[in-house]
C-alpha cells in the first residue's frame, strides 16, 4: 500500500532518526542482568551475620586488592582498544585487546585461588552455612559473566587476528565493551558489599 | 494451526507437502509466522491445562469425593496454575506482540529475527519440559512425578526434605527455560519499537496497543529475573545444598515469598495489560471514536509499571509482617487501583457518543469491562490487609484472580482472536459460532467463578483436595463445577471455529472492520515483507486520515 | 434518664453486647451489615455448649475482638465496592444501551472526541479521595489488630504446624495437646483473650479459624504472634490455610472455647496422668514394644516422642487425624490398622499389626481418656 496521503501533507522534517538496535538491546540486557545480580545481592545482605555456625567473612576474607585493580583496569584498556579501533590502528587495537583479556584471565584466577583457600584451608563451601552459600553464589554469579565476556572476548580477537574484523563492526565492539564495562560496575557493587560492608 | 494459517498467504496457495511446511516452520523466523504459532501452542496448552481443572472441579463437586488421590490433586493444580501462566498467558503475549507491533509501527519484521525464533523454541521446549515431569520426574529412585508444590512453590516445602524425586527440579529447570524465552521476546520488543518505527511515528502517534506492549517488555525484562534468581537459588539448595531457604541453617522461607512475590506480582500485570492494550484498540473501532485520553492511557499504564514493583507484598499480608509493612504495602495496592480504574473510564469515554457495534470483538470487549470492573474491586477488598486476613488463601482469592485471568485478560484474548485472525488468515472467523462461544462460555464463566467468592467467604481454603460436608460450601462447589461444562463448549465452539474457518470463512479484505491503525492497510493475510512501500504517518490513526482527507486526526492532535 | 448504652442483641448473631449511640441509635456498621448481609449466609452461631461445632467459618460472622475489627473494615469496604460498582456498571450498562448503532447512523461517523482535561481530572481525584479514606481505615485497624495492648488476664499458647497436624503447648500451664485448642470464654468485663505463638516443624503452616480471627501463617525459623478473644462459649472450626503438601486438606483447627469456670476444670483434666488400668495391660504392651513410643508421647510414661502428637489425653479430642475422622472406637480401630486408609499419604506408617494386637491397642488407648 503507497501512503498517497503522504504526498499532500505539510511537510515535516525530513530527519527520522531512531536509536540503534544494538544499542538499545545491550540496554535492555543490561537492565535485565541488573535486576538478577539484584536479588543475590539482597539475599547476600539480608543474610549478613544470620549464619548459625561456621567461619564468618570478618574471619575469612581478604580484600581482592589484585584481582578487583586488574578488572577495573581492564575497563580502562578496553576503551584504549576501542579507540585504536576507531582509528585504525589494527596492531595497537589487537594489543589493547590482548591486555584486557589478560586482565580478565588474572581476575578469574584470583577468584579461584581465593575459593581455593577458602575451601581447603577454611573449609567454607556453599553448603557450609548462609555465609558460604552467599557468598558463593554471589560471586560466583559474577564470575560466570565475566568468562561469557571473556570467551566473546577471545572470539573477537581470534576474529580480528584472522582479518574478519571491519569497520563496520565498530559498534559490535561498542556494545561487547558496554557488556563489560556493565561486568566491572556490577564487580564494584559486589564487591564493596562482600569485602567492605559484609566483613 | 499455523501451517493450515500458511497455506492460505497468497504466495504459498500450491500446497506444499507436509515436511515442506513443518520445515518452514522450524526455520522460520518470519515474524507473524512465530507469532502464529506462539499463539496456536499457547492454545494447545490452554486446553491440555484446562482439561486439569476439569478434573480439579470434578473432585470438588461434592464433599469427601475420591475421584483423584490427594497427591494427583496436589500435582494437578500446581500444572494448572504453572502452565497457564507461563505457558499459556506469556505466549500469548509473546505472540501478540511479535505478530502486531511490527505490523502497526510499520516494519518490516522484528529488530532481531532469529532472536525471535529462538524465544519461541526457548518457550515451547521448556514448556515440553515441564509435562515430560510425568515420565522422567520419578528418576531412579522412583520418586516424584509431575510438580505438586503449588505454582509458587513456597519454601520449604520445595526443598529436598519435603519434595523428594525431581519434580520440583522440573518445575524449576522448565521455567528457567521459558523464561529465558520471555525475557528475549521482550528485549526484541522494545528494540523494535525503539528504532523500527515508520517515518512520522512518534512515540505518542503509536497505537496504544504498541505502548502498551512496550511498558510490558519493561516489566518483563526488570520482573523476569527476580524469579529466575529465586530458582536459581532453590536450586543450588537442591542440588549443592546450599542454604537459601533452609530454615534449619538460618535461611528463610520468606524470603523465598518477597523474591518470587516481587516477580509474581508484576507478573500478574505483564499478563493483564497486553489484555487492554486489545481492548483499547478494539473499543475505539467499534465506537466510532478515537480512545478518549491517549495521553492519560499511556501515563496510567507506565503507572501501573512502575507502582506493580511496590506491591508485592500484599500476596503476603498474612506472613506476619510489621503493622507498617502491612500498612506500606496496603497503600501501594490500593493506589494501584487508580491508574488501572482510569483505564476503564477512558474506555467508558470512549464509547460514550459512538456508534457501538456489537461484533464478536466488541461483545467479548463488554464481558471483559464488567468483569475487570469486578475484578480490580475484589482486589481493592483485598489490598484492605486486615480484610485480605480473612480472605488470602481462601476461594475468594481464588475467584479474584480467575475474574482477572479468565474473565478479564482471556476474554480480551478471545476479542484479539476474534479481531484480528480476519488479517491473519484472510477469513472471517464464523459469527454464529463466534456467538454461542461467548454466550457458553460467559455462562459458564460465572457459574464457575462467582459461587467461588461465597466459598470463600464462607472459611474455604484453596488448594484442598476435598473437604467434609456441614461447612456450606458444598451447594457453592457443585455449582461451580457445572460451569466447568458451558466453558468447556465454548472452547469447542472456538476450535471448531478456527479450523473451519480457514477454509470455509468469508473472505476478509484488507479491512473488514474499517479500522484505523497501520495493520489494516496491507493484505490479509500481510506478504511476507509486510507493506510494499513503508508507510508514513502524520496521526494516531493513520487509516482515518486516508479515509477522511476532510477531517484526518493531525489537524487535532 | 439516660438511655441504656449496651444492649444485648439476639438473633442470628448469636449473642453479644453492643453499645447504643448517644440518642439511642445502633451503629452504622451494624445497620448496613444487617441490611446487606442477612440473607446470603444464614446458619445460627456457634452453639453455646462445647458440643459438636455446627460447622460455621463464616468470616462475616465473627465472634472474637479481632474478627470483629477486620469485619467492621469489611463492611466498609463492600458497602464502598458495591457502591462503585452500581455508578460504574450502571454507566457501563448505560452507554452500552443508549451508544449502540442504529441502523439511521449508516455511512456518518459520531463526533470524534480526544479526551477532556476536566473530566479526566474529576475522575482521577475522585478515586484517590476513595482510596484515601480507604488507606486510613486499613491503617487504623491494622494497628487495632496488630499492635493491641496484652491485657492481664491472657492466655498463652504456642501453635506448632506439623504435616499435617497442630501441636498446641500451654507452656505457662505444662499442657501439650493436639489439633484442639482449648480457651477460656472472655468477657468484656474481665478479658481473657489468647494470644498465640505461632511456630513450625517442618514446612509453612497457616493458622486459620475465621469466626475468630484472620489468619497467619506459621513458618518455620519465623515467630509470629496473633491473638484471639473469643466471646462466645462454643466449638469453632478452621483449617490449615497455606498449602503444605499432601494433606494440606485434612489438617483441621478446633478452638473450644469453654464458658467461665470450665476452662479450668479442663486444665485440671489435662494435667492428670494417665489412668493405670491392668484390664488394658496387654494393649500398653503392644504400644510400648512397637515403634509407637519414638513419635508419640503419654505422659507419666517412658513414651517421649515429638514427631506425632502428644496422645496422653487422645480421647478428650473429637477427631482423629486432625479432622480426617470422627473419634470413635470404631475409626481409631481402622487409623490403627492402616492410617493411610483415613489420610493417604499421611506420615504415620502402618504398623502392620495383627488383629488382637489391635484389639489390645484400642482397649488401652481408649482409657487415655
């Protein structure tokens, strides 16, 4: 059907630009991750100092200086790869890339080693009392999205290495830096709950 | 069903042989095809659990019967309320939304098609998933069948000490899965209508129905998770023994109520308003007027999301909660009752001065006022937290939410159904049919529901598989399982209807009911691409500017 | 003369006090209650013995303080709801009457009408006024209910929820029982309410009798209260209101509320131990040789059990099985054969015992009187 309608109406603007369909769906997921890392944080509070037996955070945990400098920074040299991108620099872009899976790779295994000796020395495990299950689900929860962006990160530059990687795939690489710049705000949220208010 | 709907578009009229076409439909990621079939499952599903509260009905027509085991009557009403929520009311709405937002914003199809495809698939196996509980729940230690802990599966009944075998696992997983089919369904909503709307279609010269589904994504895609977080946690207490909800270690069965309750009650809104956003396109086109208040409509609808997220506690006035975390959330609830009762007077304003047309569409439209009218009221009585002491967990709840689920929100689903197969299939559906499908099913509707409320009132709790004679309530039950028989041949007469109908109904037209919004000015059934050139709008209702070039709607808005 | 300010009234409500306005008139409430609520759901009250309850749980008939708070908020919500829905419905069943197409209007479309500021205004101040005397009103009695002052005289009780039965403990008194509560009548003269502690064994229970208050759940690791002041001698019936698994259904609550003086003779009956009769002696031995001694408890005996309830005075009660069975010889007979025969899939196994085990057993348990 032709709008013939169209032809005789005052002229509006001619610009009709909408947001980007990427955009607004990472928006979206975002939003909906949110409200999952949401509730696990309100059971991690709700249950502060409710564990009947069992080792206790103050006792327990140290505060992941290492682990929490390198993901932040791997914000910082996602952006610096992006905007080589921008700029076509390939090599600085596939390097900056590198870092900041290298980053990621050292943040998770942080993590592990911290449950390593949480579960061998102190003998917390999920099921030990509500301070193991939250705090394991928790961060856990968090860790599981930070490999999913980590895997999308290596396929990137395993893509990028092999030439597949344009211009046109600017935004793409925008939005898989908003989905871990969204991996490193949630971190900060988790983390001043567990290691700062929970000890 | 939809492969029968496929063979009437124009393009496929030499029929295929029967792989060819099942194949498409595995392959598809045509948006109206997915919403085809997300509304034709959602259909089957309605009957299969229907059938359980047939046979629910038929163990409660008389007192002390023995017609099920309690633990199949347990099993049964917890299938019944999971499936028709999340198996039958969200793909429903799923299918709305994927077959109408891209057809009345002007698009071509979804912003993500193969998303599309995968949230349908995602929804149907985790469907699959919860009936194949049957079977595999019993695992190897021959234990468990089919869930029966109620559809919100209140801890610590849930937990491994009281719901032995794996059909709490099953209710959990099928969900997870279904879900994450929602949850995408949404996203792909919302980034559709974001940024696939024709040019001139500004957010406030959409069409009601598509602001509406817009503000349904949102809850979707904000209430989703916190289930989806609860059941993960249940999980991890199930199978890693976790203590979320193990009372035993400190955790708390309440808190288990606030995570799903802050889920299920938007919920209950993201199943109802896709019901107004029918009606407000229905009511308008057969008034003869344009919906009175569009702008207040919108508002009253994001209010309605936004406060849906402070009331869920009213599900749980009787948990023991302070006297002012009853009073907090008393006052959210009955707040809420002002965005929803504007609504019904905008629809009464919009009918008011026209010309009303009682076609089927319209005729469903009127039993869904009255019945929504009575429904939000017995759901003020129950924001009252002292009147809800008495009446939560008792059949008066039980009537109210089915006057919102069936009276309300299946009613205006029989309206779309009625409204718009003419577009989907190119046939009018049958009116003799259509008449005795609503008039049956009205009936039996009331019969069913409205002794309910007295059952209620008279000491009923809900969930009980029989109950002694003496108490009163035995004349309320048999009355209400009669009903059960009048609904049960309303939904014969639509069945019937909808399959003879893609063969022998009238054809259809472009616009059979002189409608105004963008679906109506393409064929019936729409080609594949939609519109041959998209459209361009300058109004809210872009067929009445075409229509009256004297007198169009940009001139008022 | 000053005219009298209470008044007993009669009549299908049974029998309670009422205080007369200044110049003699009854409450609104009362009025609009009678009006509107005569017919629908008739039944006497409670009976004013502690025989057999009549099996009423009518919640508009309340009997008890807190009943009575709720129903008063009730009445006031209904009669606003009704009214509602007459000028709405009557608009919608108006404007559906008077709108309707005629066949003269063919081809001419009516005045396309966008909306009206005033109107829309009206009609959104209008329902923020109703919901706002609404709001007020919960408040009030939400506070009335639950934050009401413990006068001196109250009993306390703790409630245990059990799949699928109610244990009930008068700590104060040394009294444990099950599935019937058993408290003093209170006057307004000199209260005597109950006020409950409400707790669980297992899963979430809901403690629910509606003639004498709304109801509230008893979850485990969670103490919650509520309070009950009843003010009519009688036997009242309830159920377990949040679903608990498969018996959910047959977890009946018996409140017997005993007139003045009664309640103590029933506290004295309770505390006796168990009579030692040697004409049951091989029915003692068939209960104390089985398992029965691990889940339930007599007292004066080496029967400690928790799990099941607390058989010392088992024949006092009415029912077995917390409402599944009349308490007769004959039925506790078939509960002891195969309980899953009067409350399938109930947590008490069938002992497998032999006929003239059984007949032993009934004998001896039918002295626990």
């Amino acid at each position: 059907m032709t709008n013939a309608a169209a032809a005789t109406l005052p002229p509006e603007s001619a610009e009709w630009t909408l947001p980007s369909r990427r955009k607004i769906a990472v928006v979206c997921l975002i939003c909906t991750e949110a409200a999952l890392f949401t509730i696990f944080v309100v059971a991690y509070l709700f249950y502060l100092g409710k564990s009947v037996t069992g080792p206790s955070p103050a006792a327990e945990l140290e505060i992941p200086v290492r682990s929490t400098i390198c993901l932040l920074s791997s914000s910082l040299t996602i952006v610096l790869a992006e905007r080589a991108f921008r700029r076509e620099y390939t090599g600085g872009f596939r390097l900056w890339w590198l870092i900041t899976i290298l980053l990621a790779v050292e943040f998770l295994r942080s993590t592990a080693c911290e449950w390593q000796r949480l579960l061998t020395t102190h003998q917390l495990t999920i099921s030990t009392n509500l301070f193991g299950t939250t705090f394991y689900s928790l961060i856990g929860l968090h860790a599981s999205h930070v490999t999913v962006g980590l895997i999308l990160l290596v396929l990137v530059l395993i893509l990028s290495l092999r030439g597949h990687v344009e211009q046109a795939h600017a935004e793409h690489l925008e939005m898989l830096s908003w989905y871990w710049h969204f991996v490193d705000a949630v971190w900060v949220v988790v983390f001043t709950v567990v290691y700062l208010i929970g000890r | 069903m939809a492969s029968q709907d496929l063979a009437l578009s124009p393009a496929a009229e030499t029929s295929l042989p029967l792989t060819a076409r099942l194949h498409t439909l595995v392959v598809t990621v045509d948006h109206k095809q997915l919403g085809l079939m997300y509304i034709g499952t959602a259909l089957l599903f309605l009957v299969v659990s229907g059938g359980m509260a047939a046979v629910i009905r038929l163990q409660l027509a008389v007192p002390n019967n023995t017609l099920v085991s309690p633990q199949v009557f347990n099993r049964l009403f917890t299938m019944h309320g999971t499936a028709m929520v999340f198996l039958v009311g969200m793909p429903l709405i799923a299918g709305l939304m994927n077959y109408l937002v891209p057809l009345m914003i002007g698009a071509r199809d979804m912003a993500f098609p193969r998303l599309n495809a995968f949230g349908y698939w995602m929804f149907l196996f985790g469907g699959l998933l919860l009936y194949l509980s049957y079977l595999a729940a019993p695992g190897l230690a021959g234990q468990g069948s089919a869930p029966d802990v109620g559809w919100f599966a209140y801890a610590p009944l849930t937990g491994r000490a009281f719901s032995r075998g794996h059909s709490t696992d099953y209710w959990i997983l099928s969900l997870l899965v279904s879900s994450g089919g929602s949850i995408v369904s949404a996203i792909n909503v919302i980034t559709t209508i974001a940024s696939l709307r024709c040019k001139g279609m500004t957010l406030m010269r959409m069409p009601l129905f598509v602001w509406m589904m817009l503000v349904v994504s949102g809850m979707i895609i904000l209430a989703l998770p916190p289930l989806s977080a609860a059941q993960i946690m249940l999980l991890l207490d199930r199978f890693l023994g976790a203590r979320f909800f193990d009372t035993q270690a400190g955790g708390s069965a309440v808190l288990w109520q606030h995570f799903f309750w802050i889920f299920g009650h938007p919920e209950v809104y993201i199943l109802m308003i896709p019901g107004f956003a029918c009606a407000s396109e229905i009511i308008p086109v057969f008034s003869r007027k344009p919906i009175f208040g569009y702008p207040a409509m919108v508002g009253a609808t994001m209010m309605i999301g936004f406060i849906s997220v402070g009331v869920w506690a009213h599900h749980m006035f009787a948990v023991g909660m302070t006297a002012v975390g009853n009073t907090f959330f008393a006052i959210s609830t009955l707040l809420i009752a002002v965005p929803t009762g504007i609504k019904i007077f905008n629809w009464l304003g919009t009918m008011y001065g026209g010309q009303i047309r009682f076609e089927l569409p319209m005729l469903f439209c009127l039993g869904f006022l009255f019945q929504f009218l009575l429904a939000g009221l017995t759901g003020v009585m129950l924001g009252v937290a002292p009147f809800d002491w008495q009446l939560t967990d008792s059949y008066f709840v039980v009537a109210h939410f089915h006057y919102v689920l069936v009276g309300s929100f299946l009613f205006t689903i029989f309206a779309a159904i009625y409204y718009w197969y003419p577009k989907a299939s190119g046939r009018m559906l049958n009116t003799k049919l259509g008449l005795w499908h609503f008039w049956l099913f009205a009936l039996g509707f009331h019969l069913t529901f409205d002794p309910q409320h007295l059952a209620g009132i008279l000491g009923m709790p809900r969930r009980i598989y029989t109950y002694d004679a003496g108490r009163g309530w035995e004349i309320y039950n048999l009355i209400s399982s009669i009903g059960v028989i009048f609904q049960a041949g309303g939904i014969l007469c639509l069945v019937i209807n909808l399959l003879w109908s893609l063969r022998h109904g009238e054809p259809a037209g472009d616009d059979p009911w002189d409608a105004w919004t963008l679906e109506w000015s393409t064929t019936s059934p729409p080609p594949a691409y939609n519109f041959e050139t998209l459209p361009e709008v300058r109004s809210r209702r872009p067929l009445w500017d075409l229509k009256h070039p004297e007198d169009p709607d940009w001139k008022y808005e | 003369m000053s005219p009298p300010h209470v008044v007993i009234v009669g009549g299908s409500y049974g029998e309670r006090t009422m205080k007369l306005g200044l110049l003699g008139q009854k409450s609104l409430l009362w009025t609009l209650r009678t009006a509107f609520f005569p017919w629908a759901l008739t039944s006497s009250a409670a009976r004013a013995d502690t025989g057999a309850s009549n099996g009423i749980t009518n919640i508009f008939k309340p009997l008890s303080t807190p009943a009575e708070a709720i129903y008063e908020v009730s009445v006031l919500v209904l009669t606003i709801c009704a009214g509602i829905f007459l000028i709405v419905g009557g608009l919608l069943a108006y404007t559906h009457i008077r709108f309707r197409r005629r066949p003269e209007d063919d081809g001419r479309e009516p005045p396309q009408v966008y909306g009206s500021n005033q109107i829309e205004l009206a009609w959104t101040v209008i329902p923020i006024l109703i919901v706002f005397v609404l709001i007020l009103v919960t408040a009030r009695t939400i506070a009335d209910v639950q934050n009401a002052a413990r006068p001196a005289g109250a009993l306390d009780v703790t409630v245990v929820g059990h799949q699928w039965w109610w244990e009930i403990r008068y700590p104060e008194l040394g009294i444990v029982t099950a599935n019937e509560l058993h408290v003093p009548v209170s006057d307004p003269t000199k209260r005597r309410p109950t006020f409950l502690k409400l707790e669980s064994a297992d899963v979430a229970h809901s403690f629910w009798v509606p003639q004498l208050a709304g109801k509230t759940d008893a979850i485990p690791n969670r103490d919650n209260r509520m309070w009950i002041e009843p003010k009519q001698p009688g036997t009242y019936l309830g159920n377990c209101a949040e679903y608990c698994g498969t018996q959910h259904a047959r977890m009946l609550l018996r409140v017997i509320v005993h007139p003045p003086g009664e309640f103590e003779q029933w506290v004295e009956a309770q505390r006796q131990p168990p009579v030692d009769d040697s004409q049951v002696q091989a029915g003692r031995n068939v209960f104390f040789s089985t398992a029965c001694v691990n889940c339930h408890a007599i007292n004066g005996t080496r029967a400690d059990g928790k799990f099941g309830p607390d058989l010392t005075h088992l024949m006092s009660r009415e029912t077995l099985g917390s409402g599944a069975a009349p308490n007769t010889p004959e039925k506790l007979r078939v509960w002891l054969r195969d309980p899953q025969l009067l409350k399938e899939g109930c947590l008490m196994p069938n002992m497998q015992l032999a006929d003239t085990e059984l007949d032993h057993l009934v004998a001896y348990l039918l002295t626990l009187k």
